[in-house]
C-alpha cells in the first residue's frame, strides 16, 4: 500500500514551445497546454505564481526534459485569457463510481508549539472527498 503517492509526468509529445533566448524582443511564446499546465499546479499545492516556475522547472528536470518552464510574467498574463476547457465523455451506460471520504491533517505554522506545551487550539483537519470510475481503475 502506498498513501500519499504522488505521480506527476510530462508527456515528451506535448507541445511546449519557448526556447529562443539571448535576442531582444518580447517573451518567449508558450502552448496554452504549458501555461494550464503550471496553473493546474498552482491550483493543486495552493502555490504562488513564482513558487509555480520553480517547481514545474524541477519536475521538467526530473522528467529528463530539456524545456523551460514559463517565466512569472507570462504565467499571470496568460491567466487572465486562458480557457481551461474539460473534456468528457457522454456515456450510455451507468457510471460506477467509487467514493472514498477520510480526513487529512495538515501541519499548522504552530505545530511544533503544540508538540511541546500541548494542545491549544483546534487542529486544522480538511475533509477529502475522492471519486474514481470503477473501469478506470
């Protein structure tokens, strides 16, 4: 059993585009597949835009990928103009879906406060609600 497993790949087919460097002139140009890439990313750790870059750049380099991730300034531009489209499939056939609901505990700023004087105040818990298609699994 393995909890708290955490995959993330990069498909090499991808269309990522960008490296140009060392002339004058605007940004590099980056797919919208790159740009809802990173903005899935931000969204999934809660991260901040700059924090994103560098934590895409590492996942690339772990991929074995000679890519560079988009810089800060082109991330919050592209945002504002990027439609994250979601795809779906229409089925005939019921769906059977498995639903999993457990709570998560998240360490708090204070943590190692309440590990030494005991505990004050309430834990910070987060319900998780996860569904997968049986078929898919």
């Amino acid at each position: 059993m393995s909890r708290g497993n955490i995959a993330i790949w990069f498909d090499p087919a991808t269309q990522w585009y960008a490296p140009s460097k060392g002339k004058q002139g605007r940004n590099q140009t980056y797919s919208d597949a790159a740009i809802q890439c990173c903005l899935m990313i931000k969204s999934l750790f809660r991260l901040s835009l700059r924090m994103v870059t560098g934590f895409v750049q590492s996942l690339i380099k772990l991929c074995g990928l000679n890519w560079i991730a988009p810089d800060y300034t082109t991330i919050c531009r592209r945002q504002q103009h990027i439609d994250i489209a979601i795809s779906y499939q229409k089925s005939s056939d019921g769906l059977h879906l498995l639903v999993d609901s457990t709570g998560m505990k998240f360490l708090g700023e204070g943590e190692w406060k309440r590990k030494k004087h005991g505990a004050e105040y309430r834990r910070q818990w987060r319900k998780l609600h996860i569904g997968i298609d049986a078929k898919t699994l």
